[in-house]
C-alpha cells in the first residue's frame, strides 16, 4: 500500500526524522563539547556492562567447579566450617564438641541408609617427598580415599586407570597420580605401571588424571591420590589434619535433600546428639556453598555495581548542563524556527531528542569499549568474562533513560522562549 503524504503516521516519521538530523548535526557541529560530553557517561556504562559481566563470569565459574566435583553429593566431614569457624570462640567450641569421624562410623552409614546410593570415605591430604629416580617432587599432598570416591566426583581418567575397592581392601600400594605429577616425574614417557616412592615406600602407579587447571587460582593438578587403607598405614591414621571425610550421593535427583537429612539424622542417633543440642559433625551441600558464596560476595557486587552507577548519573548531570548551555547559545535559531511557524513540542522534541542522541551515543560506545575490555580481562583472570546481554540492555536503557531526564529541563526551558524575545538576543 502506498503511503498517503497527508498520513499522520506517515508526517510523524517525516517529523521525526527532521528532528533526528537537526539533533545529529548540532551533535556534530560542536564535535570536541560531544566528545567531553559523553565521557562521563561512556565510562559508567563501560565499567557497569564490565562490572556485571565479571560477576555473573564469577558465578558462573565457580557453579561449573561445584558441577566438576559433584553437583549432587554431599559431604559428611567433623566441622561444618561456616558454622563453627566463625570466630575464635566457635572453634574452640566445635574443637571440643565434635570429635574425628571414624571407619565405624562409615560402615554404620553404609549399612542403615536407604536413601544413599553410593557412599564414599576419604581423608585430608599429607604432604610428602616423592620421588621417581633422579626426579623429587617435595610437599605433595598424598591423600586416600575408597575406590568410588572416583565415580562420585567424575574423576576423569587420561591414562591408565584408578585403584580397585580390593585394592583398598588389601591396603595396595598404587597410585593415582595429578596431571602436574605425572608430567613431571615422567616427562618423556607413560607414568602408568612405573614405580614411584611416596614418604621412602615404592608405590606402582595406575593411573593419571586429566589436566584440571586451577580453581580460584589455586592448582587443580598437584596430588596423588592413594587407596584409604594404604593412606591409614602409612600416615599413621585419621585423626587431627588428616581426618576422615565421608561423600555420598542420592539414589535421585529428587531425594537428594532426603538422603542429605537421613545421613545428618542417623550420624546424630550414631553419635547420640540429644535433640535440643546442635550437630557435632558438618554436612556440606552445593547448595550451601553457593549460599556462602552469595552472602560473602553479595555486598561486595552491590558496591561494585554501584560505584559506575554514579559516572551514570553524573554524566546525566553533565549532559543536562551541556544542553542548558546549548538553549541559551541556541536562542536566536529557536526564535527564527518559532518565527517560521515550529510549534512548542517541535522545540521541545528537537532538544529532547537530541539529549537522547548523546546518551544513545555515549552508551553504545561504552558497550564497545566493555566488549574490549572484556576481552582483555579474561586473558588475564582465571576466568572468563561473559559479556552480559542483560548488563548491556541496562547500561543502554538507563542512559536512553538519563538522556530524557537530563534533556527535560533544557528542552522545556527552549520551548517557553518567547519568539521575539529570541529574535532579539544577540
């Protein structure tokens, strides 16, 4: 269908096409005042797009790692560490209430739970001096565990394979080395079926692990891995740093938050916890992790997001100064467009928009700049930035958003001006 020229929708795009022009051309005219202009304001929506994407980057790292090691287990260990390690007094009193679990604690889980599929034991890691013919490694954390503690945390296998149940059983000296490890003492060849000693005892190794990189910075590949019988003879046993832990899943999804309860319920009857007394062990959750990751780190986002909130506001507040400047340098050309017969809201449209056209501006190159910026940072982090399209439609709407406000007053001021007052303005 042909567009009638006497069509209202048709003279209203007309309108504001004009209107978009003049806007850009006075942009353009006065070139350097934009620019100063809209760095106020490309700097906030810059280091907010940046700001938010860091965050949800963050987040989204640190829920992929709890994903890594198993998304649905639990874990049972002797102190829940937000609870009872929040200050001095709480240590102490959690030192003396909760005692090291035990090898008869696990069979005692193992053999009640119903709601437990598979269920695991493992113990802290020691260090030790390894050692493979010239080659010596010091301080590498040795710890044990039972053979499906490897199943339940998806330990994923490059070479080789990880130790039996019977293994364990019979207290086998074999090991399951990190990626670091097994590079290092066998740089040219296959670890697997090699010899190693770990604290002066031979060991045969059976497997090595995939490369892990690091977690929050922190090295994911420097370990050995030794079954939980053996790690007990060798180290002298479970107590104190090197005491047991228990992991375990649910036989669903669904019954996850069931079985995590029927474990906290039969090691309070195992320990005899009287009812109205607290738990003298910590189980451990995804969900609380990523619960102490929120309270420990939610304030800090907010802060974080704040602060280039005010360079948004304050370029708002530079933009709405800049077009106060440009009316009053402007009145002799509103006078003259009065004159030609522009109505008020066509004077208040054209400052309005072109208010508006700065802030658009100045948001989209602050996108552009966080694009880059982004880039860079996740170069140098441990993770990476995810450019955030929720943090670039925010950024961009409330500076469209600041750009009306900041334009309202000097457009309203422009529209008022008496036509031959203008005029007469030198």
């Amino acid at each position: 269908m042909q567009l009638n020229a006497t069509d209202p929708c048709n003279n209203a795009a007309v309108k504001f096409i004009e209107t978009l022009k003049l806007a850009l051309a006075a942009v353009w005219a006065h070139k350097l005042r934009s620019a100063l202009t809209l760095l106020g304001m490309i700097i906030g929506v810059t280091a907010v797009v940046v700001v938010v994407s860091l965050i949800q980057g963050f987040n989204r790292y640190v829920d992929e790692k709890i994903a890594g090691i198993g998304a649905k287990s639990f874990t049972i260990q002797r102190f829940n560490i937000f609870e009872d390690f929040k200050d001095t007094d709480t240590i102490a009193a959690a030192t003396r209430r909760n005692k090291d679990l035990t090898l008869a604690d696990f069979d005692y889980l193992k053999a009640r739970a119903v709601l437990i599929d598979k269920l695991g034991a493992g113990a802290r890691p020691s260090r030790a001096h390894v050692k493979r013919a010239a080659q010596i490694l010091e301080d590498v954390p040795v710890d044990g565990m039972t053979a499906n503690v490897a199943e339940i945390n998806a330990v994923e296998i490059a070479d080789g394979r990880f130790f039996t149940e019977s293994e364990n059983q019979t207290a086998a000296r074999v090991a399951f080395l990190g990626a670091d490890v097994a590079s290092k003492l066998f740089p040219a060849r296959s670890a697997v079926n090699e010899e190693i000693t770990i604290g002066g005892l031979p060991y045969r190794v059976v497997g090595v692990a995939v490369v892990k990189g690091s977690m929050l910075g922190i090295p994911q590949d420097n370990f050995i891995n030794i079954p939980l019988k053996t790690y007990g003879n060798q180290f002298g046993g479970f107590t104190r740093n090197r005491s047991l832990y228990f992991i375990a899943t649910a036989k669903s999804d669904e019954l996850f938050n069931d079985a995590v309860e029927e474990a906290r319920q039969m090691m309070r009857v195992r320990r005899r916890v009287p009812a109205n007394e607290k738990d003298n062990f910590g189980v451990m959750t995804p969900d609380v992790i990523t619960g102490m990751r929120d309270r420990i780190f939610g304030s800090i986002f907010i802060v974080a997001i704040a602060v280039p909130a005010i360079a948004l506001v304050v370029g708002g507040i530079v933009i709405m100064n800049i077009m106060l400047v440009s009316v009053t340098e402007r009145t002799k050309e509103i006078g003259i467009r009065k004159a030609l017969g522009a109505r008020r809201s066509d004077i208040l449209k054209q400052f309005l928009v072109e208010a508006v056209t700065l802030s658009a501006i100045g948001g989209a190159t602050g996108v552009l700049l966080a694009w880059i910026v982004g880039r860079v940072l996740t170069a140098i982090f441990f993770f990476p930035m995810y450019l955030s399209v929720v943090a670039i439609i925010v950024a961009v709407t409330v500076s469209g958003g600041i750009g009306v406000l900041a334009g309202i007053i000097p457009a309203w001021k422009a529209a008022r001006l008496d036509p031959i007052e203008a005029l007469r303005s030198d």
